[in-house]
C-alpha cells in the first residue's frame, strides 16, 4: 500500500471544515487541495468563504482563487488537474489535505469520472435555448420526470449540473444515475475521509451568522462587482443569485437576505444527503481532533 494519503474532509457549509483542514494540515505538515467548486474562482473570496489571508500564509493551499470565473472547470478538468496536482504534492508530503463541500469534486478526485457520451451540439444549443426562454425551473422539472433519483440529490440551483443530466437523459433514453456506474479508477494513494457534522439546530445557526459575517465584510458590493457576469455558471451560486434579483428589482434586501439564509440551509441538507450515501466516510463534530487523529492514525476513535 502507498505511504501517501490524502485526507478528505467533507460536509455541509458552515460546519467549520476549513478551520478544520487548517488544523489538520498543521498536525501533518501537508498542504491543502480545495474541492470547492467554487472557492477555485478569482474575484468572489467573500461569498464563496474562501480562507482568510491568515489561512493562506498559514498553510499552502491550492485550487483556491486559481482560475478566472469565466474558465469554467468542469468536474472532468478538475480531476485532471487535481491529480496533476496531488502527484507534485506527494513528492514532498506523505499527506495533503482535500476539503470542500462539491460533492461531484470530492468523487472526480477519489474516485474518477463515467465515461459519459460527449456532447451534442445540436441538443446543446435546444437547451441553451430552453434554459434561457423557461428558466432552471423547467428543466429541473423534466429532469425529475426522466430521473427522479438523480433530481433527489442534484444541486437545482446549478444550471450546468441540471443541463448537463437532463442532456444525457434526452440523449441516451436512459436516467442518467443509471448510467454513473460507480467504478472506481485506482489512485495512487491511500484515500481517508473524514466528514464533519452538527446537530441540526447548531449548524443552521452557524450558517445564519456567517451570511451575517459575509454581509458585513462586504458581499452586497462584490456581488454589484460580479452584476455583469451574472449568467456565468460560477455566479449561479448562493448569496450571489439573491443579490442579482435584488439589483433587478424583483425582490427588496431584506427578502434577498432571508432568501441567502434559507438557500444556503437547503444546500447544506442537500450536501448531507449526498455525503450520506458515502459509507466510507467516518463522522466527527468539527472540533473533535483528537479523534479524528486517532482514526486517522489507527483506524479507530
């Protein structure tokens, strides 16, 4: 078995992950890999809650502000890049740390990508056209209708996810979960997850005032700076599509704050059922090290 082991740390937003892989990374002197689909992108550090600058000249971190929002990275690329990535790593570190909460980057990393059928153009530009002229809300629609499995866990409010689904439903004539085989690609290093988790009540909280904190330090004015950008799938994001129908007048702050908060606690619970399914992930509170470490260590807390 490889010496090399990455540590993957999941769970909802909110829930003190990065905190954690900061101390983590110091208790094994390994350098960080975000699997934040979009703490990668330049120009949005105060909505997608990437680390602070602190956090940056603490550890070395890599995937975080890396790429331009308009350089879309899909799960496909990151996994390229990533493993690209890992292996310059893993010549100087016996560990590297993964965090993030994009499920579909956690998978690419550890476990690679299907082998999915290739675009078609034509199915594309259909619905491109779909998108624009009904809205996310119609397609998300058809895609519970043609795969109610994958609908239960996808993340509705990111357009290229849904498209993406539904394209390959349409194209094949089948659900698209039954075609995400699940065969794993090997790697190179031994794989350890870890997932972190709080009781129901305490996380929403946690995620209620760190929209405050965001709010604060000045997310309504990064998200006037990304306006102009707003149909880039980087910017189809919690905290930035709220303050986007704010500035077009279809609702007041006040409602786009609310809607922040009750958005972000949905996308945590959908982060969870994700998470969930994934049996070898071992749980901890965030703020339990010594276990983790003991688990990490010695197979066991």
């Amino acid at each position: 078995m490889s010496t090399k082991r990455l540590l993957v740390i999941v769970g909802p937003t909110g829930s003190g992950k990065t905190d954690l892989s900061i101390r983590l990374a110091g208790h094994y002197a390994a350098p960080i890999l975000s699997t934040d689909s979009r703490q990668v992108y330049r120009g949005m550090p105060i909505g997608t809650a990437q680390p602070t600058f602190d956090q940056l000249q603490a550890v070395e971190h890599h995937f975080i502000a890396s790429h331009d929002i308009k350089d879309y990275l899909s799960c496909g690329e990151y996994e390229v890049q990533a493993l690209a990535r890992l292996e310059k790593l893993f010549a100087g570190h016996d560990y590297v740390v993964a965090v993030g909460g994009a499920g579909l980057y956690v998978r690419a990393l550890c476990e690679g990508m299907d082998d999915l059928p290739q675009a078609d153009e034509s199915l594309r530009e259909e619905m491109d056209r779909w998108l624009a002229e009904e809205g996310l809300g119609a397609l998300a629609e058809k895609l519970r209708e043609l795969d109610p499995e994958y609908y239960r866990i996808v993340d509705l409010n990111n357009p290229a996810r849904v498209v993406r689904a539904l394209e390959v439903c349409l194209q094949t004539g089948m659900p698209y979960s039954r075609q995400r085989t699940g065969i794993r690609r090997a790697r190179p290093f031994e794989i350890v997850k870890i997932g972190v988790d709080l009781p129901r009540e305490e996380l929403y909280d946690r995620i209620n005032r760190r929209v405050d904190r965001m709010l604060a330090d000045g997310l309504e004015a990064e998200a006037r700076a990304l306006y102009p950008y707003r149909e880039l799938n980087a910017l189809q994001t919690v905290g930035y599509r709220e303050f986007f129908d704010y500035f077009d007048g279809r609702i007041g702050y006040d409602e786009a704050v609310e809607l922040i908060k009750r958005n972000s606690r949905r996308y945590a619970k959908r982060q969870l059922t994700w998470f969930r399914r994934d049996p070898e992930i071992r749980w901890f509170r965030p703020d339990d090290d010594a276990a983790m470490i003991n688990y990490i260590d010695f197979g066991k807390s």
